[in-house]
C-alpha cells in the first residue's frame, strides 16, 4: 500500500489499485476535496487557484486530472506549467490567488507523486484545515458547476521570472558583490525543474554555470534525495572544472545541498548555519529550527548575540514559531532556508542567492568558510518493539529518568546534556521509536544512540 493521505496533502505511487496507490479516482478525489474545502471556507464560488508541478514523469497526468477536476467545481485555474515549490508559493500571493497545489513528491523517487496544498498566502494549510480536507474527501460530499459555471483556465510563463527578481530585489542579496567574483558553479538538478530555475538566477548573479543533470525529463539519474552517498558524479565534476562551489537541489526546489570546490560535502544542516551566520551578523535577531536539526545554529545564533528557538518536527510548525518569535532566519537541517523577507517557505533559489553574497563578502573558500563552524555529527537509529508495549508510557519514563537535564517534549522527547543530544519521537503506524542524536564525533553520536536503546529496553 503506497497511498499516504496526511494533513498535508496526499502523495502515493502511480497506477495499482484504487485507495491503495496514487490513481486518477484518487486524485480526482482529493482535488475535489481541497477545491470544495476552498469553496466552503471562504464561502464563495469564484475562485482561483495556482497550479505548479516538477518534471516527474507522471505529472502531467496529474496536472490534467488536478486542473479538470477544478474546473469542474467552478474553480478558475492558472497554471504554472513546470515550476518549483517555493515559485508557486510566490505566486498565489503575487496573483491574489485564493489558494494553490504543488504536485511534487519532493524528493521521492520518480514513481512517486503528490498534491501539496497551499493556503491564499501561499503557505501550506494548518494540520486543523487538512484534517477537514481529508474528512471531506472521505464523505465525497461534492457539488460540481453546471456548464455555464465551469472555472476558466489559463497559464502564465513569468512565474520564474518574477521570483528571481524579487530575490534580487532583496537588500541582503548583494548582486555586485557577487557579480565581482564571477563564480563557477557546477549544478545537479536531478533532472527536474531547478535545471531551469537555478541557472536563470545564476545567470542574473554572474555566475558560469556547468550543468550536469539539468534536463526536466523527470528520469532521476540517481536517488533524488540530495544526500552524499547519491552525489558521487557532482562531486567529481567539481574538482575536474576547477569550480568554486556545488548547488545540489531535490526534484522541486525546497532542499539545498553545497558541495565546497575540493568536492567535499559542506553538510545539509549547515547550509542554514552559513545563510544564518550572513543575515545574524548583519542583524541581531531569532533563529528557528526544529528540534531534530544541529545545535551548530544555536551556537551561530548565540555568537552574534541573537536568540535560538526549536520547534516540533514539520515545516507548518517552523513557520508557526518564526512567525510568533518574530524570526530572521528559519528553516529545516535538511537544507530548507526559509527566509521570511520572501516568503515563509523552504526556498533553495533565495537559499543560493544568500549563500553566495556570504561567500563574496567573507571572501573565502568554501571549505574555509565550513571550517569556521562548529562541527557536530549526526546519527540516526530506531527500536522497534512489540506491539504491546505503550510507546508513549516508555516516552514518559525517559522523561523522568533524565529530568535533571534540560529536556523539551514538544515534540517526543528531546534530551540537551552539556557535549550532545538526542531526540526521540514516536512513528504514528507502527511501534517504532526514532532516535536522533548529534555529538562532537560521529562515534560519540553513534554510542549515544546505542546508550539510549539499552535504557529504554532497561526501562520495559
């Protein structure tokens, strides 16, 4: 079963059985749900929709039935054609639109497709709004337009155009400066929609672009997620083109990889530190993360007199927290930059543009610009028990057990020593406990995690 319905939105795999994998009655369904949800909340008809896919092989199928379906409640749809997440999260607000759908599975490989569902700011829908959205879909309570009533379609092609300039319309994007030190920049797209995107930002900084995997067919010419066991082929161009950095982004743009010019990863968690380093120095301010992401940020945060905040695991509550603590920089350890002066949500485009203007201003490698940040190591392990065994009582019991340090359960159960971390949650469909820990080393992170699993099997 690959048909995964949650609050924010529904992704599965193409063809199978209907209610069991991503199939046309399934997406039909779901559209029709989000378009009728729109409808009742806002308590009007006329509506108009922003509509914006990756280059995964199925989503022009799916943008036919998501457009149709529409259409067919009475819903205006301008579409985007082939963009990016946070191009489509620019533009609802940009057009006054009452709401949009991202179709992308983000960085799942190329069988897989979703709808991802935007709000009239252009931001993902509260876990409140999805649940209504998911009961509706469930009751199939529809009521599609007559034919005098069918929503209009049209699509627009400036949508890249019109988010790039905003980004270099930014007072923190120093184009000058960048333009001055006339980057090589060797790009890995996966072959999807930031194979256009990215290089017409580049363009407009000054930078030589050297594409590889750059051509939207939606065939993924290696696992999508931009991690560094996938990213062998970038990192080899890199030394070969003599090329001072490496942007690697997932199949719809929201996560942001950097490669330093020996080849050599600069970590998906500190592309965030770097972006945050560049703005907190430049203005004293807050912080966001969520709590699974590296203390590297707080102690960036703390070096420039600025405050660090930690929010439950999501990009709804990131968003949420930088929203109440009024933050300069927030995002997510997986190379999600969000950058509020744009808009609340993960953006590599604006990612790179900061990324870059801090690079020229501190004018230093890459490498050398890392070697500045604290190092922290992550590790990542689970336990699985029987299903008998109460997740949430042996969750309580490990809050207690170490009470005396400083522990957050906002989400799970996250424990703060002196040297290092670690951070349980629980899997909603099976009897898992996750367990993320960060260290100074990668063997401390690792024995952390193994400590950790030989108290909770003491505690059972």
């Amino acid at each position: 079963m690959s048909l995964i319905k949650s609050i924010s939105g529904i992704r599965g795999t193409i063809g199978g059985k209907v209610n069991d994998n991503l199939t046309p009655l399934d997406v039909v369904k779901f559209a029709s749900a989000f378009g009728t949800w729109l409808q009742n909340n806002k308590n009007k008809k006329d509506l108009t929709l922003i509509i914006g896919r990756d280059a995964r092989i199925s989503g022009l199928m799916v943008n036919s039935l998501v457009t149709a379906t529409l259409q067919g409640l009475g819903i205006h749809v301008i579409d985007l054609g082939l963009s990016t997440t946070p191009t489509v999260e620019i533009m609802v607000p940009e057009l006054n639109a009452d709401g949009g759908i991202i179709l992308t599975a983000s960085h799942n490989p190329k069988q897989w497709n979703a709808l991802k569902l935007l709000n009239e700011k252009g931001e993902f829908i509260t876990g409140e709004n999805g649940a209504e959205v998911l009961a509706l879909a469930e009751s199939e309570d529809f009521n599609y337009a007559e034919v005098d009533d069918l929503g209009k379609y049209e699509t627009r092609d400036d949508a890249f155009d019109i988010h790039i300039q905003q980004i270099l319309d930014l007072p923190m994007v120093d184009v000058e400066a960048i333009k001055a030190k006339k980057f090589k920049v060797v790009l890995d797209a996966v072959n999807s929609t930031g194979g256009i995107a990215i290089p017409m930002l580049l363009d407009k900084l000054g930078c030589e672009t050297v594409k590889l995997y750059c051509e939207p067919n939606g065939q993924f010419p290696h696992n999508p997620e931009p991690l560094k066991e996938h990213l062998g082929d970038i990192c080899e161009l890199i030394k070969k083109e003599g090329a001072d950095v490496g942007v690697v982004v997932d199949p719809d743009v929201d996560r942001l990889a950097l490669i330093d010019e020996n080849g050599e990863m600069f970590g998906e968690e500190y592309t965030l530190v770097a972006v945050a380093d560049y703005l907190l120095k430049n203005k004293n301010g807050v912080a966001i993360s969520n709590l699974s992401s590296s203390r590297a940020l707080r102690d960036v945060a703390q070096s420039h007199n600025s405050e660090y905040f930690a929010s439950a695991v999501g990009e709804v509550n990131v968003v949420t927290l930088m929203k109440e603590k009024n933050a300069v920089i927030g995002g997510e350890g997986n190379g999600g930059i969000i950058y509020p002066e744009l808009h609340y949500g993960r953006d590599s485009l604006v990612g790179v543009a900061l990324f870059l203007t801090h690079l020229a201003k501190e004018n230093k490698t890459v490498s050398e610009l890392r070697a500045g940040y604290p190092s922290y190591f992550m590790g990542k392990k689970k336990i699985e028990l029987t299903p008998e065994i109460n997740v949430d009582d042996i969750l309580s019991k490990m809050e207690k057990e170490y009470q005396n340090e400083n522990v957050s359960t906002i989400d799970g159960v996250k424990i703060d020593f002196e040297n290092n971390w670690v951070h349980l949650r629980k899997s909603n469909t099976e009897p898992i406990i996750r367990i993320y820990t960060e260290a100074k080393s990668q063997e401390e992170a690792d024995k952390l995690g193994d400590d950790i699993i030989a108290k909770i099997k003491s505690l059972i």
